[in-house]
C-alpha cells in the first residue's frame, strides 16, 4: 500500500513580512513625492502659459494705431495715430492670500478681475482675460511696481516704454513664493521682450 505524502506549505516569517511592508512603504512614499511634483509642475506650467500670453497681448496692442483724439476728451487737441502700450492692470486676484495653497476662480462679471481697465489701460486694453480657476496672482506693470525686484537673474525694467507681465503663487502655502516674469521694452518703435521667462523658486 502506497503511503500518501503530505505536503507542508511554508509560512511567511514575522522578518520577511517586514521587509514586504517596508518596500511597499517606499513605494508609497515615492509614488507621494512624484505625484507631488506632477500637480506642482502642472500649475506651473499653467503660470508660464499666462504670463506668455499677457506679454503676447501687450505686443499685439502696441502694434495697434490707436487715435488718441477719439480716446481723449474733446478740448480742441488733435494727435496723429500712435502706438502705445497700455498701461497698468489691477493684480489678479488683488490679495495675494487668495492663492496660496488654494485656487482662485476669476469673477468673469464687468468691472471685476479681468474685466477692469479701459481702452487704455489694465486688462480690458489687453484683451486678456480668463475664467478657467488659478493658482497664481497675475500682473501688469508700466513704470514701476514690478515684481522682478530682487528676483535674481532678472533684469529690472526701467525706462519710459518697458512693462512686465508676472505670476506670484504660493502652491503649498509655506510662505515659500514662486515669481515668474516676462519683461518687454520699446526699442526704436517695436517691442522686445526677453527671450526666457525668469523665474525664482520653480518648483520644476
């Protein structure tokens, strides 16, 4: 009569379950930290995007002949068509509070955001505008005020016809600012704009 075999299955040991729990907590953590990093690189990019186009905006209006005897008020004073830029837009949003570590939905209703300004200033003289949610404040300075101040490797705008378009966020809301700027000047009747967008504490 043949003997039937009996077959042992062997246990984990308390040592290889460890080991198992330890390796899967790394991947956790790696996993954390590269999501992290996506998220972070994605609002970025959304920042570089923006202060691309406010600059793009700036450009395509001082292209623009602009009769600034329509624009101004009737008192008797003729001007030839010109090209100007525009001039200063209010920050949006205008507390700085309101995107770090959150994002901000711009309110698309006339005379707030990116609906303020005139036919020659701020946002509406840019034709610029956006309603999709932000996580960063923008800007557009003529003649001073500009967040490039101290942002190393930048050059500081300065003359009668330079702007700057910028982004200011605060992604996490350490108090850690990330500064991204695009600068542009008239030179000889056409505007130059940096060739890089500069930037300070990307988190690239």
């Amino acid at each position: 009569m043949r003997q039937k075999e009996v077959s042992r299955s062997r246990a984990f040991t308390l040592i290889e379950l460890m080991i198992v729990v330890a390796i899967i907590g790394v991947l956790a953590a790696l996993a954390v930290v590269g999501v992290r990093s996506y998220i972070a690189t994605a609002k970025t990019a959304e920042a570089k995007q923006i202060v691309g186009a406010i600059a793009r905006s700036a450009i395509t209006q001082y292209d623009r002949e602009r009769d600034l005897s329509q624009l101004l008020p009737a008192m008797g004073v003729d001007a030839a068509n010109t090209h100007i830029l525009c001039e200063s837009a209010v920050p949006v949003p205008f507390n700085f509070a309101s995107v770090q570590g959150t994002k901000y939905q711009p309110n698309a209703a006339p005379g707030n955001d990116f609906m303020t300004g005139s036919t020659l200033a701020g946002w509406q003289c840019l034709g610029f505008a956006t309603v999709a949610p932000i996580y960063f404040q923008y800007s557009y300075r003529v003649g001073g005020g500009y967040v490039s101040e101290g942002l190393p490797g930048a050059p500081l705008p300065s003359g009668p016809e330079v702007f700057e378009a910028g982004a200011r966020g605060d992604l996490d809301g350490d108090g850690l600012t990330c500064t991204l700027v695009r600068t542009g000047e008239v030179r000889n009747g056409e505007i130059v704009t940096s060739t890089v967008i500069y930037t300070d504490n990307d988190p690239d």
